[in-house]
C-alpha cells in the first residue's frame, strides 16, 4: 500500500503541521527518494542530510510490530504532538500493533479529529508503508520523530542535518 502524504490536513490544532520546518512537497520538485525504515524504537537512517530547499520523496516502511509514526519537525513541534498522541492512545485509536480507523474519524469537539493527516506526517501499523513528499526550510532544528507516547523517550528520533 503506496499512499502519498502531501495533501493538507491536520488533527488536534495543527502541531503535527511542520509550518516551521518546511512545508509539502510536490512530485514534480523531488530531488531524490530516501526509505526510511521504522523498527521498534529506532529508525534506519539515524540521520537524514539535506540541502537547504530540497524536496526530498520518503518512503516509509514499518518493519516493527507495534504502531509507529514519521513525523519531521523541530523538537517544539513534536513536544506539542506527543500530547495529541497521548489522547490517541486514551481514546482508543492507537491500540499498539493496530489502530483503530474508526475511531481516527471520530469528532472529537472544537473542531480537533484523530485523522493524522498533516502532511509532513504518516501513522504506520506493522507491515504498511507510505510516502512523505516534503521541501525543507532554508535550515533549522528540524528532526524526525516517532510521537507515539513513550517511543520519543526511548530514542525514536533523528537528525536533519543540512549540506
């Protein structure tokens, strides 16, 4: 399953939206492609390189056996993100190895969703994989994280660095 995350959309207010570390991509401006690979706890590459401006394709693969996520930001922004996570989890929507896609449509009041469609963001049960088309800020304190609760903490992060 091959699903390109690049429309826009938010859940909870917007943290997840990445405003401060570039902004979507289009195909048509992609420089190159990078598979990321999610294991439980760490991801493959630690590091990503970048050059100012660039648009790189993700292709994002969940290869552990719980949920996780692919998120680029700065660490303010995902600091924000993990509490939405956190009510994911409260209300059922994350359920460790699956998620509950009923529930990701659920109104949840003032005009907040668990969607999890921003676009410099993708939520992976085991096994899926999908792509991220994303064009960096000029440079920044930008990374990539998993804000499912707990796996932050555990290091499920990594650097953008730019050339």
């Amino acid at each position: 399953m091959a699903v390109t995350a690049y429309a826009g959309g938010t859940h909870g207010g917007g943290h997840g939206h990445g405003a401060s570390s570039g902004e979507p991509g289009k195909a048509s401006e992609v420089t190159r492609t990078i598979a990321v690979r999610m294991y439980d706890n760490y991801y493959e590459p630690e590091e990503i390189s970048v050059k100012p401006g660039e648009t790189i394709r993700f292709v994002v693969e969940n290869k552990g056996k719980l949920v996780h996520e692919f998120n680029i930001g700065t660490p303010d922004m995902h600091e924000a993100h993990q509490k939405e996570m956190q009510m994911m989890v409260e209300h059922g929507v994350i359920q460790g190895n699956k998620l509950n896609h009923d529930m990701m449509n659920m109104d949840m009041g003032h005009g907040h969703s668990m969607k999890h469609d921003d676009p410099n963001s993708v939520l992976l049960e085991p096994g899926q994989s999908q792509e991220v088309i994303w064009k960096f800020a000029d440079k920044g304190n930008i990374e990539f994280a998993c804000n499912v609760p707990g796996h932050y903490q555990s290091g499920m992060y990594g650097d953008v660095t730019f050339e």
